[in-house]
C-alpha cells in the first residue's frame, strides 16, 4: 500500500479479513504536492512492482536502510523485488499513470501530456556518463499535448471566474488556448493499456486515459511509427465514456480477469490543486467535498457474455502453455 512517503506491506494472516500484519517497507516520497504523490503499482513481466514517483518525486530507500543509500526519484519512476526489496530507479518521472503494453512498452501521462511512452530504460543511460541520449520520455499523442476532448458535464462556474480573473490580471497562471475555460485535456490520468480480452481483437491495445477535470474516459488506438508508435484518437467527435455528472473523477483503470475494465472514481465534488484557485474563489468552494466518496465501474461491451473462467490450478502444462 502506497501512504507517502512510505509503502506499507500489510497480510492478513488468519483469513478474518482483517490485516493484521503491518510493516513499513520502504520510505522516502515526497508529499509536498497533494496531487503528485507516488502511485500506480503495476506487476510487470520481471516479476517486480513498477510505480510512478509522480510530480514531487523523493528519495527512496529500504525503511531499515541508511538514508544515504536512498536513490534520487527526480523526474524517473522506481520499481522493487517484492520478496528482497531491491530498488531501481525507473524510466518515467510523469504525473498520476503508469501501464505496460504486451510487449513491455512502458506508458505514462501528466496534465496536458495525455499519453507518452517510456522509449529508453533508465539503467542503460547510466552507462556512459559522456553520451547525452535523446528523450527517455516521448510524447506520441498525435493530437499533441492539451488535445481535444468533448466533455458533455456543464464547465463549473469557478473555473470560468478563474479564466476571467487571470485574463484581467486578478490571479496569477496560465491562460490556456487563448483564454478558452474547457475542451482540452487538463488533468490526464490513469493512462492504462487495455489488454482484456472483452472488447474484442480490433481495441486490444488502445490506451484508455482519465480527464478528472473534464468528466470523461479518452482512448487512442496505437500504432507502429519508426522505433516507436503513434497514439491516435478512436472516436470521432466524442469519448469513450464522458459524464453529466461533475462528480465523476476518473483516476485510476483496471484490465479485470472478466477481460473487461474497471473504473476507479475518486467522486469529489472539486479536483484542483488548492494553490491553482484564487484565494476569493477558494473560501466559496469546499475542497474536502467528496472525501467520505468513491466508485467502481465495469465498462463492458454490449451483450458482454462472462467466459468460463479456467481452473488453473488443475490446468494440464499443455493448456497453461496455450493461455500464456
């Protein structure tokens, strides 16, 4: 369990439902920045559990270990061995996202950047202190960062007030696309490869992405481009899922064993740094609206019939071999 700055290993060890074992792990996030905070554990193909450092990134060291073990996570991501606790440092360094496609290709999102891949594995850069590399990181959204999306909620009226505010120099930030309150990506979060089996052999692979702030799900179909790819918007005009409703905060997705995806809704009434709402705005919204709140949602296909599912544990090797 993430709890910045530690991980927690927490094991129920008489079957009560209750864990009952809790032991601090390792240490050393930063949790200067409430919407940067490590996320995203991810059981890759190399048996270790990758996440993302997100914004603020830390220090990382086993909790037993002396500090000035502990390895730097600015701007790159980490992954542990969960039986010996080995650390690494980890290609990556983006916002609130991390997900590995079929063949190990790393992907990962922040803000405006709605969907990047991870192209050089951070251990090899090291190698030779005198090469400076190209990008570790590419963006391959081909609508570039702050795409279009087309969200069908009503845009709030304190982000309007706000827009108008830094537009007459009331309120310090960016005035984004001229001045224009919604329709781009702000908030991309959860990038996650979609790698079930439900939706058929036509979207397996296509990236689905969170715009907490716009109410909606984005997916990209992805391609081979040179040594790369190319991630293309899907549907023409619309999105993948987008909400009337304010409070529908996708944050995180899940590839479920019914081969269909899971949605994770932070459900807050306001997402937004509290240093990004003007002061005379802030004391009119309740930033902590939505904390006793959450929601799951399984997006499945029309018709969607369950599979059978396999019994692996009285699998022959020869049907195990053919699942893999």
């Amino acid at each position: 369990v993430g709890d910045a700055p530690d991980i927690l290993y927490l094991k129920d060890s008489d079957d009560d439902g209750v864990a009952d074992v809790r032991r601090r792990v390792l240490t050393g996030f930063r949790d200067s920045n409430v919407q940067g905070l490590m996320n995203s554990f991810t059981f890759a193909f190399d048996n270790r559990i990758h996440g993302a450092a997100g914004s603020v990134g830390g220090k990382l060291r086993r909790a037993d270990a002396d500090p000035a073990t502990a390895l730097d996570l600015a701007r790159r991501d980490f992954s542990f061995d969960p039986r010996t606790l080995d650390l690494r440092i980890e290609t990556g360094g983006r916002q609130h996202g991390l997900s590995f496609d079929d063949a190990g290709g790393k992907y990962v999102c922040a803000n405006s950047e709605q969907a990047s891949r991870c192209m050089i594995d951070d251990r090899f850069l090291g190698r030779n202190r005198f090469f400076t590399p190209p990008p570790a990181v590419v963006n391959v959204a081909v609508d570039g960062p702050q795409g279009e999306v087309f969200r069908l909620s009503p845009v709030e009226a304190w982000r309007v007030l706000r827009t108008r505010m830094r537009a007459a120099g009331l309120a310090p930030g960016a005035i984004e696309h001229g001045g224009k309150v919604a329709g781009y990506f702000t908030s991309a979060t959860g990038i996650t490869v979609v790698r079930g089996d439900a939706f058929g052999p036509e979207l397996a692979g296509m990236l689905v992405i969170g715009d907490v702030g716009s109410n909606l799900v984005h997916r990209k179909r992805v391609s081979p481009a040179g040594s790369g790819v190319r991630a293309e918007r899907i549907d023409e005009g619309s999105e993948l899922v987008a909400a009337a409703d304010n409070w529908f905060r996708p944050v995180q997705f899940a590839n479920g064993p019914d081969g269909c995806l899971w949605i994770i809704d932070m459900q807050r009434e306001v997402i937004e740094h509290p240093r990004s709402i003007p002061p005379e705005i802030k004391r009119h919204v309740d930033l902590d609206s939505g904390r006793d709140r959450g929601r799951l949602w399984r997006l499945a296909p029309a018709g969607f019939v369950h599979r059978p599912t396999p019994r692996l544990s009285r699998a022959p090797t020869a049907q195990l071999v053919g699942l893999l």
